[in-house]
C-alpha cells in the first residue's frame, strides 16, 4: 500500500502531513506560520510548505547547544 506522501511530489506539503512529520498538532503548524517559522506557498487555494524549509527547521534545532562541532 503506498502513502499519500510518497505517491505525489514531495516538493510541498501539506499543514497536516508537516504536523504528522513533526508530532505535533496542525495548530501549532499554523502557529508556526504565522510567527514566520514556516513558509508557505499557496497552490490552486490550498497552503503548502516547501519540503526544503522543514530541513532547514530540522537544521536549526540539532544546533540548539551553540552550534559548535564536538
């Protein structure tokens, strides 16, 4: 059975596939939105994020002792 996730193009997703991505509700993926932690791109009326900004989410927070090698 293939996933939602993987049958279409992977370039955006969804708010709900970034809070099922992140385990958190799809309120605090609006919230994020709105504090201008997450951008988004609208689509035919639909709010997506760009897979490339959850990286560099993903990025910022293993830097979260300083940002220094060990």
């Amino acid at each position: 059975m293939k996933n939602s996730f993987s049958a279409r193009s992977s370039r955006f997703l969804t708010i709900t596939e970034v809070a099922w991505l992140l385990g958190i509700d799809g309120s605090q993926v609006c919230r994020a939105i709105r504090i201008g932690l997450l951008p988004i791109v609208r689509r035919r009326g639909q709010v997506l994020i760009p897979a490339h900004a959850l990286a560099c989410l993903a990025d910022n927070g293993d830097r979260s002792d300083g940002g220094e090698a060990r």
